[in-house]
C-alpha cells in the first residue's frame, strides 16, 4: 500500500510540475483569502493581472478586511474595517517575485467598551511589499510577502507617524 501511495504521488508531482504554462500567460482575474495589511487584516482581494512582457506582469488589485487591534490594555478592543488598493509588479511565470505600492485606510467601526479612548478613527497611510506568488496552470495560487507601512497610531494623539513592520499570506484561485 506504502509502495501504491509513493508512486502516485510521485506521478501527480511530476504531472504538475510538468504542465504547460501557457494558461498562466493570459490576462486573468484572481481572488485570493489571507491575512495581513494587503487583505484588510483578515479578508480578501481581488487582482486582475497583465502579462506586459513574457516574464514582466503588472497587477492591480483592491483588498477589503476587517481586523481587531490597537488595543490600549486588557480592556478595550479596537474593530476595523480596512482596504487596501495596489498595484504589484510581476516577475516570473510559475513562480514570480513581487514588489509593488499599496495605500492602505482603516475605519474604526466599533470600540469594546464604547468609552474606550481612541483618537484617530481613520487611518491612511503609503506602504510598500515585495515577495513571492506561486502560480499553479490550473488556476491555484499562493502568495507570501513582507511589507513596511508608514501609518499612524489610533491611541497616540500626536499626528506623528511611524513605520509598521506586517506580513501577508494568502491562497486564491487564477479565472
């Protein structure tokens, strides 16, 4: 059985490392879950990608989340609504590395408990990503990147801003 099992696996894995990729060549829309700034916190995105050269892509995309943070102490809890808008550029076929711009705004919906103190209730603020995105030909993809936003603090009253170190993976499907 151990022996039936290796084998076709082996076969599955061969199959799809050897697939043509001409499917991802061609203008496509793609939706992709995951989590970090680039989906909102804890959402999804939808990107439409453009094959400008054979291995140079350019792909907008808009992320929506929601996410729970900039809590003051144990006590108080901040809900989010955020988005986020980009544009990455591609380079690769199956496997692409990534860089791109983003503009991210977060609105606060909700305070747990509604005394809690906040003093900015919308966020905006640049960032920049720069990572990997797996492309399988049959419309599965994969994408991990890090980032550095430039944001302020909702709990802070001063207007200065800092930078925001955040991570983003995500899983989608290539139409």
């Amino acid at each position: 059985m151990k022996k039936i099992l290796i084998i076709v696996s082996v076969i599955l894995c061969g199959q799809l490392y050897a697939q043509n990729t001409q499917d991802t060549l061609k203008r496509a829309f793609a939706v992709q879950i995951g989590n970090g700034i680039t989906y909102g916190g804890l959402g999804a995105l939808v990107e439409y990608q453009m094959p400008l050269r054979d291995n140079f892509w350019i792909t907008p995309y808009i992320g929506l989340g929601g996410s729970l943070g900039g809590t003051d102490s144990t006590t108080a809890e901040y809900f989010w609504l955020c988005n986020t808008i980009g544009v990455n550029f591609e380079h690769g076929k199956k496997h692409r590395l990534i860089i791109g711009p983003q503009l991210i705004s977060c609105f606060d919906v909700k305070n747990k408990p509604d005394t809690a103190i906040i003093y900015k209730k919308t966020l905006i603020g640049p960032s920049i990503i720069s990572g990997y995105k797996g492309m399988a030909s049959f419309g599965l993809m994969w994408q991990v990147t890090l980032g550095m936003a430039f944001i302020q603090n909702p709990i802070v009253a001063d207007k200065k801003y800092f930078f925001q170190p955040h991570v983003n993976i995500g899983v989608g499907y290539r139409f």
